[in-house]
C-alpha cells in the first residue's frame, strides 16, 4: 500500500479535477423554461410544429449548443430551429403559412435559424420551434425537451418541461 501522503495527493488531484470537470455545467442560467401540458392531433402521421419559449432573463446573448427530447415515447426530432417571437403550438410542420389566418406568423418564420449556433439576445421573445415525428399509430409523447446553451464563457442546461403527446389515427384519444 502506498504511504498515506502518496493516497491523500492522489485523492486531492483527483478531487480537482472533477472540479474543474464541473465547473464547466451548471443547471441555472439565465434562460427560464415552463411547464405544462399540450396535447396535438397528426392527421396524417406527418411531424407538428411545438413551439418552446425561450426567455433569455440574464444580461448577455445566449448560443444554444444543443437540443434533445426528454424521455421520448414514439417520437423523433425531426428539426430544431430558432425564432423571433412567439410562435404557434400545433399543426404541421414545416407550417401552412399559406392561408390568411397565418399571415402574422410569416415574418418570424422567414427569419428562422437552426436552433444549434443559434444566438438568442436578453430582453427579446424568441421561440424553439421543434418539429415532433410521430413514429407510429395511436399516443406517443415526450416530457420536454432539453437544451444546452453558453452564456459569458459558462455551459448550462435548461430542461423545458412542456409535456407534449401526439396523436395519430381515428381512434386515438388525447385524453
């Protein structure tokens, strides 16, 4: 066994380096999520539009690094992007702007991002538009989404817990 002064070094690098290791992430930053329930129908099979507001409360701009389902059950991320304003919850994805009751939602998406290198300003309503692939007939859901963003240097992760259940099919309920 090595003398106690060779363990007790070993012990303190090691204790360092997870700290350093942690440093990196925090949980609480200055993007704030919500919570609550949606529940959509896909009439067709085809992805909907879920949108995720993303308030920016800190005092520097925000890139989002990365975006993934939380606890997905028979749904796929088909696209993450970043936009202007508050957007629509529901309906097809890509959306039907061709109608005239969307008419006010054409300027905020002509000036969607990928939300991945997305830079998100404080003080300004910016939205998470995911588009949600339901992979089969009948209720597939996901508890949220999470997302991982740097803010001044610093990493973070936001979970976003809106609840979101999709419906394909005649006989699917949504509640």
């Amino acid at each position: 066994m090595p003398p106690r002064w060779v363990r007790r070094l070993l012990l303190t690098g090691v204790v360092a380096a997870a700290a350093v290791c942690a440093a990196g992430t925090v949980a609480a930053g200055p993007l704030g999520g919500s919570g609550n329930l949606v529940g959509v129908r896909s009439p067709d099979g085809g992805p909907v539009t879920i949108s995720y507001p993303l308030p920016n409360l800190g005092p520097g701009t925000i890139t989002v690094d990365h975006v993934r389902l939380l606890d997905p059950d028979g749904i796929t991320l088909e696209a993450a992007l970043v936009l202007p304003g508050r957007f629509v919850i529901g309906g097809p994805f890509p959306p039907d702007l061709t109608g005239e009751q969307s008419q006010h939602l054409r300027p905020a998406w002509s000036r969607r991002v990928d939300a991945v290198g997305a830079r998100v300003p404080p003080g300004r309503d910016y939205d998470l538009a995911v588009g949600l692939q339901p992979a089969h007939q009948g209720r597939s859901s996901i508890k949220g989404v999470e997302i991982a963003y740097t803010e001044g240097g610093r990493s973070y992760r936001l979970a976003s817990r809106m609840e979101v259940t999709i419906c394909v099919g005649p006989r699917c309920a949504l509640s």
